[in-house]
C-alpha cells in the first residue's frame, strides 16, 4: 500500500468532532480510511454526532468516543476502544487544545493547571499511548500554535504549555523511529473558528487579522491538507514542528 493511501487505515482524532478535527475527519473519511472520532463532553456531543453522520454517509466506517482526556486513564481507554473496533491503529492526531488569555498576575492555580492538563499532560501521554500502541509505520501528529514563535503577552499558559510539546516530539520521533513511526506537531497561527473568538475583543481580532504578511486568520482548510500530509506523503518529515500560518510568526 502506497504510503499516501489511506484507505483501509484506521484514524483516530482527539478533538475530531468539530473545527479542525472535524475537517480532518471529514477528509479523512472521504480517502476511505476508518475512523475513531474522539469528543470531549456533552456540549460537544451533537458536533460528533453531525460529523459521524457526515462520515458515513460519505461510506466511511466510524465510532465515536467520548471522554474527559485529562483524566489520563481515557486516553488508554480511547486507544484501546479504537484497537477493540478495528484491531490497530495507523494514525493517530491529537487536536486537543485549550486557550486563556490573561495576565500572569492574574492567573490562578487553577487555571494554570487547567491549561497544564489540557495543552501539555494531555499531549504527552497520547503521544505515549500512541507509541506503545500503533502499528508499526503509523503516524503521530499534534496541533500546537504559532505563538511558540511570539514575543507577547496575554497568553503566558497557553504558549508555555503548549511549548512542551515540540520537545515531547523530537523525543518520540527518535524514541519510535526505528519502528518507522514518525512524529510531527503543526503550529497554525490563530485559526478562523469559535476555538479562537471566545476570549478575543473585536480591536484583538482585528489585530491578529493584519499580523499575518498574507492577511487574515488561518483558514482549517489550509491546516487540514499540511497534517494529512504530514501523516500520508511528508512522512520523511519528523521530530519537528511546522509553522503554518501565513507569516503571522516566523523562527
């Protein structure tokens, strides 16, 4: 089978009920691959429903999975629903995120570790989970954020703490390479979806809108192709974190 043939692969998609993860998983099922759908609660649980319908009526075969992430157990037991259903797992793409915009002498403990849990606990033990259990020359991928690359304030717990992340992936890139496993995170800049108006004024979007050389907020639909690449094609790529959105920062 062709590395960028997906069909007949099984995908699962922490976050993949709605917004980004939704595309993916309607791209996903489109190129006939197999598909767990991961959501978090029940305020999200009529999004997983919509993308479950959109996904087989497409002809993809699909499950949805529903759990709380932070608690670390779910994540074992999402990985193993996925084996129970398909028996493996090819790709796996973790879109969970969290945002808080906020002064550091106004954050507090809680908060912190609400943001700690999300963005970076999370991401590391699916990465782990995904490293003891995807078959041999699977596919691991994370969504990040360009403010890695940002000189800003505001946003101290969210680009700190998803900041881990690119040091969890060069980890794993060497840690699995010699199963043929690679291992990647995309950084887009801020993305044009509810994930991202909630905790912005309308003077903070307009800002962020004119950051990027290319103008505008970062579209999911120039997100979705590079991580389906990335997991498909660009596979020789690993240990490193892409930045896509369209020169709002830059390394």
């Amino acid at each position: 089978m062709a590395r960028n043939d997906v069909k007949g692969k099984v995908v699962l998609i922490a976050g993949g009920a709605k917004n980004l993860g939704g595309l993916l998983s309607r791209d996903f099922a489109v190129k006939g691959a197999k598909l767990v759908i991961h959501y978090n609660s029940e305020g999200t649980k009529a999004d997983a429903e919509e993308t479950l319908a959109v996904v087989r009526a497409a002809g993809a075969e699909a499950i949805l999975f529903q759990a709380d992430l932070t608690k670390i157990e779910n994540i074992s037991k999402l990985f193993d629903a996925a084996i129970s259903q398909y028996g493996g797992i090819d790709i796996a793409i973790n879109t969970v995120g969290k945002v808080l915009k906020k002064t550091i002498v106004e954050t507090t403990v809680d908060e912190y570790d609400s943001m700690s849990d999300i963005n970076s606990k999370v991401a590391y033990f699916f990465i782990q989970e995904a490293g003891k259990k995807l078959n041999n020359n699977g596919k691991i991928c994370t969504i990040v954020t360009s403010l890695l690359a940002a000189y800003t304030g505001f946003y101290s717990t969210y680009e700190g703490l998803k900041a881990p992340v690119e040091h969890f992936t060069r980890a794993a890139s060497k840690e699995f390479g010699d199963r043929g496993i690679s291992v990647t995170a995309v950084a887009p800049g801020p993305m044009d979806t509810p994930f991202f108006y909630g905790q912005e004024s309308e003077e903070a979007v307009a800002y962020h809108k004119s950051a990027s050389a290319l103008g505008g907020l970062t579209d999911i639909k120039d997100i979705a192709p590079l991580v389906e690449f990335l997991v498909t094609d660009g596979w020789w790529i690993t240990g490193q974190t892409i930045f896509a959105n369209g020169g709002y920062t830059t390394r």
